[in-house]
C-alpha cells in the first residue's frame, strides 16, 4: 500500500468525516475526491509525527509552518471543517479511541513515523519577558508581530496601511475595494469623534499612522499618535513629513499609560484594545478617562470574545498565542462597557463590524496570495505561512460568529452632564462625508 492509502482511513478517523480534501504524501502517492478544490500535502513523515506528539491546534500549526505539512487550493476548504474547527478551537484534540488508536499507531509504525517530538519551528515564541501586560513584556509581544517589516505589512495590508477592519460601505467591485473601505472606515471614526480644526486627537496604538494622517488632512486637527513598535513609529513618522504635517502630527514611541499630557478633545483606540488584558482594562479605562477633556470622545474599535469570559480564565496556548499575537486577549463586549463605566465613562453607541472584518481579511488573504513569492522574500517562507493560517483561519471565525468585533463610543460628561452628542444617532453620523 502507499502512504496516501494507509493515511487516508487514519485522517477520516480523526476527522469523524471522509475528508473533503484530497491527500498528498511525501512518496508521490494520493488519496480522496480527485475533484477537491483543496489538496493536503504531508512532505515529510515528520507532519505525522508533529500530530502524534500534539494531536491538536498547535500541532498542526506547527507542521504547517514548518512546512512539513502543505495546503494547495483552497485553503478555507480545508479549514472551514466544523466539527474539526470546534474540537481544535476548545483544545479538545483530535482524539481516538479504542480500535482506531491502536489502528493509528500501526500506521504511523509502517509509515515510519515514530519517534521523538520535532522542536517547535525557530518562529514560535517561547519565552517572554517580565509580567503579564507588564510595560517590558507588552513592548517585547508587540514587536513579535509587528515589526516583521514594514514593506510585508505594507504588501499584505494595500496603501492605505491600516490594520483593522474596514467598513464596507459597498460590496466590493471593481470601483470598490479595501482601499476605499479603509477610507471610509477612517472618516467613520473622525465622524463618531466629531473632530474639528482646533481639537487635540489622541490614538492610542497609532500603527503606521493612517488615521493620524487622515484626521490632520481632512478635520485640521492637532494629534499625538503613540505606538510600542520601533518599526512602526519609524514608518508613520516618514509618512508625516512626507505628507507636510509635522507641524500638526506626533508620532511617539510610548506606552499608553505613560501618556500623561492630556486633556485631548478625542481618543481613538483601534485593534489595541486585544494587547490590554483582563486585568489591565481597568487601568485602560482608567487612563483614557483622566487624559480626555470633559466633554471629550473616546472611539474604542475592539475584537471580541463572543462568549462567556470565566473569572480568572487565563490564556490558553495556542498558534495565535505563541505565533501571531503573544499575551493577546479578546474580551466580551460587556466587559469592556463595564470598564469604561467603572472608569466614570458614559457610553453612546456600540457598533458591531463582525461582517467587516470578514471582508476585509479576505481581501488581506488576496493580497497575500498574490505576492506570495515577494511575501517569501520579505519575511521567510516560515512567517508567510504564519499569517495566510492567521487570517485565513481568521475569516471563518468572523464569518462563522466565533468573534466578533465592536466600536464603542463613550464620553466624558461635562458640566451637568452635557454629553456634547446630537440628539439622534442619524443626525450625528449624517455628518460623514464620504
């Protein structure tokens, strides 16, 4: 028998399913539907063994970036397997049982794929520095995922460079796409700000500094954009000058609770809030609140645990955990309004953009495949394939309601209460102009 077909049986028991995909072994042989969009490639022996060791997510995470394990076609084929996502997603593994176990075990022995566990591919992180959300070990994980290069990000994310999700105003088309929804989910927030010239902005995690530049150019604001990423920092300051606003824009290399010049007239919070942490929200709420002037507008875009958070829950390790976003945690939504009204914040207007963000990680997952050879060259085959799992996985999750992601919008009342909004929703959103 070849590979393929002693394999083949194996997978359909972990999977409880026969699999949708075809199967491609490292001696040439296949197995499953020849009209799969999707083929799954084992070149080494070493995938099997990798699964052996760790029948879970991070198993085969790590025989994927290593590139023992390979998906050719489509790579949501693959991943959008419910059963096999839920059991994965919950840590639950993919266990056998009884005759299937044994049956297992004498396959990976005719394969020859006993033995040792493999190490970890070199880019998982394994040790970290300091505390939990401590100021040291919230600089070292953030610069693990973002200052991979600057050209990578600017490859995977288009020109506009923003690293969340757009708002789609239109289906995407020809005339429409990631670049006009990023716009126009810059000016939704300036909208939801209400800036105007004269107005001191402050955004928190400020990335390459796309709304920075946005809301200088268009609204005539002053705006300090702090930011944990060396790389990061250096970008958006470049960008600033070559765009003429250094009089107006700053760029800083900060921690968000060392920013102690306020007031400012407006905050915006957008895809930091997931490096904060349970048990740093307070301290978040705490800080935007006594750095906003009263009266003051706070835009926090955030993803969100669509689920129950249990106290004391710690972070589970998995491929987005010790891959992508080291110490990252999603909050439910409701604990992030509680924080903010703990922090003596009034909230406004909760927005969900799950819907969004699936479109938006397509059209990144697009751009990644596209320029897949450049996207090698750039990082490493090993880092690419990090983050076409990441956001292709990432997809499904939105897609399917696994996590959402919100825009919350709070004051600090003034005098009496004065909250400084318009009356109605529509009227004050009517003020967008795109």
């Amino acid at each position: 028998m070849s590979a393929a077909d002693r394999l083949a049986p194996l997978v359909e028991a972990l999977l409880q399913a026969p699999p949708p995909f075809r199967i491609r072994c490292w001696d040439g042989s296949e197995a499953g539907p020849a009209d799969a969009s999707a083929t799954v490639v084992f070149r080494s022996r070493r995938a099997l063994r990798r699964l052996a060791w760790r029948p879970d997510e991070l198993g085969l995470a790590r025989a994927y970036v290593a590139g023992d394990l390979d998906i050719q076609g489509d790579i949501y084929a693959v991943l959008d397997l419910e059963d096999v996502v839920a059991r994965l997603a919950t840590n639950e593994g993919l266990e056998l049982t009884g005759r299937a176990k044994l049956a297992a075990a004498l396959t990976a022995a005719r394969l020859g794929a006993v033995g040792p566990p493999p190490a970890p591919p070199p880019e998982e992180l394994h040790r970290r520095r300091g505390a939990r959300h401590s100021r040291q070990r919230d600089a070292d994980v953030v610069r693990h995922h973002y200052d991979v290069g600057n050209e990578f990000y600017r490859l995977v994310l288009g020109p506009s460079l923003v690293y969340s999700c757009a708002y789609w105003r239109q289906p995407p088309s020809s005339t429409y796409g990631l670049t006009e929804a990023q716009a126009d989910k810059l000016e939704l927030i300036c909208t939801k700000l209400g800036l105007r010239p004269g107005h001191r902005l402050l955004d928190v995690g400020c990335g390459w500094g796309s709304l920075l530049l946005h809301a200088a150019r268009e609204y005539g604001v002053s705006a300090v954009g702090v930011t944990v990423s060396p790389q990061q920092a250096e970008l958006a300051r470049e960008r600033v000058a070559a765009a003429g606003l250094g009089g107006q824009v700053e760029v800083r290399l900060q921690d968000y609770r060392d920013v102690v010049d306020g007031p400012y007239d407006a905050i915006a919070s957008v895809g930091m809030a997931e490096h904060v942490g349970l048990d740093q929200i307070g301290t978040y709420a705490g800080q935007l609140f006594g750095l906003l002037t009263p009266g003051g507008r706070l835009l926090n875009h955030a993803i969100a645990s669509i689920r129950p958070l249990i106290d004391g829950e710690e972070a589970r390790s998995s491929f987005i955990d010790r891959y992508v976003f080291p110490d990252g945690e999603l909050l439910p939504l409701s604990r992030t309004v509680d924080a903010f009204e703990h922090a003596g914040l009034e909230v406004r207007d909760v927005e969900a953009l799950r819907e969004h963000y699936g479109a938006t990680l397509r059209a990144w997952v697009a751009n990644l495949q596209a320029e897949w050879a450049e996207a090698i060259r750039l990082v490493s085959p090993a880092r690419a394939r990090i983050w076409l799992l990441y956001m292709a996985g990432s997809v499904l999750a939105f897609e399917t309601g696994q996590i959402g992601v919100n825009q919350v919008l709070a004051v600090r009342q003034g005098a009496r209460g004065a909250a400084g909004l318009p009356a109605t929703r529509t009227t004050w959103l009517g003020g967008s102009r795109t």
